[in-house]
C-alpha cells in the first residue's frame, strides 16, 4: 500500500506536469505528501493514530474532517489552487487511472484474507471500474467523442465508490479490520485527493454548460 501510494504521487505529478512546469511548487508537493505518507505510515505501523476501539460513526466523521483538511490546503495555497482550477477535465479524469492498480490490490487482500472476502472483491472491482471510466472519459474528452456525457458518468460512479466504501469501513467493516489496517494507506492519502479531483471536474462540467471551452490536449497526439 506505501507503494501504490507513492506511485499515485508520482503518478499525478507526472499527469499535471503534461500540462504545465512544475517547478519549485512539483518539489513542494512531492515533499509535502512524502512528510504526509510518513506521518500516517508512522501512525498506523505503531497503532498510534486512533483509539482502538474508536467508534465506527467516529471514524466517518474523522475520514470527513481528513477531506474538509485536504480540500483546505488545496484551495488555501493559492499555487496548488491555481494549478488543479487550470487542469483541463482531460487531465482531471486522467488522474483517477492509478485507481485501477489500487482495485487490483484490494483483490488481492480478499484473496489472502486480509480483507473480508466480500468487501474486497467488490471494492476491487469498483476502483478498477472508477480508475476505467476514469481513463475513457480522458481519452473521450481529448478526441471530442461524446466525452462530456461519460465525465459526468466517470465523475459520479467514481464519487460514489469512494463516499461508499469510506462509509462501510467505518460503520461496517471497523469492528472487524480495525482503524490501523493496510486500507487505510488508501483512505487517508490518495482518497481524498480523488474525491476532491472529481468535485472540480464536475465544477467544471457545470461551468462548460454556459461557457463551453475548447479541448487543447490530446493523450494520443502527445505520444
């Protein structure tokens, strides 16, 4: 999971960085979430960051306060804000791709039993659908082909993937994994950060329906 949290990183610099320089404010990000994946691989491993028996309702409430957090620092640091406000929704869309290798991970864990089987298996094949549609709504907002009707799809299957899954560890699955297990590599990192990169998108989209703007970058013609 420390892994496939630091390939999300690089992952999403590289997709930002197809558009403009990052510079400076690249290297700051990247130390930032290194510092962020520190502090929670430290928190979970020493089974310091949470009561053990912290309240499934407790749990949700603090998983809400880690995305209110993270939407915080991306809008207050006014180069972060800049930067995801002038993404096109090709890029935007781009970034939930990783999501795919995070499924195939959670299938993984329900196979081995570290995951209940039922939860990981559905949970891996939601993320692989969202880290898809994700990728075919870029490429079909790229090439002009029908690609505002499959963001919108591509937006709101992958925001209720994680608004649902967020809700069953925490009111249903707590008891049983516990609030320091490997899932929450994903809960408090990469997770938020999709949420908030499908709420822009889909700013974006409601904006584009009073004033369109034209596609400028094409994944396939950057090859």
């Amino acid at each position: 999971m420390i892994g496939l949290d630091v390939l999300m990183v690089v992952y999403s610099l590289w997709v930002i960085s197809t558009q403009r320089s990052l510079g400076k404010t690249g290297a700051a990000i990247a130390g930032f979430l290194a510092l962020w994946l520190a502090g929670l691989h430290l928190g979970l491993s020493n089974h310091a960051l949470f009561p053990k028996d912290i309240p499934g309702l407790a749990f949700l409430l603090v998983i809400f306060a880690a995305v209110g957090l993270v939407g915080a620092l991306l809008f207050l640091v006014a180069p972060v804000r800049r930067m995801l406000i002038e993404l096109d929704q090709s890029r935007l869309l781009l970034l939930q791709g990783i999501r795919v290798f995070f499924g195939g991970n959670f299938l993984m864990m329900a196979a081995t039993g570290a995951l209940p089987m039922g939860f990981g298996i559905l949970d891996g094949f939601t993320h692989i659908g969202a880290g898809f549609f994700g990728l075919i709504a870029a490429f079909s907002l790229a090439e002009n082909v029908d690609g505002e009707r499959r963001a919108w799809f591509a937006n709101l299957f992958g925001l209720a993937d994680i608004l649902i899954v967020a809700s069953s560890l925490a009111l249903v699955l707590l008891s049983e994994i516990g609030p320091h297990h490997n899932m929450m590599y994903a809960v408090f990192l990469p997770a938020p950060l999709w949420l908030w990169f499908h709420l822009i998108s889909i700013w974006k989209l409601l904006r584009t329906r009073t004033s369109p703007s034209p596609v400028s970058w094409s994944p396939i013609e950057s090859q």
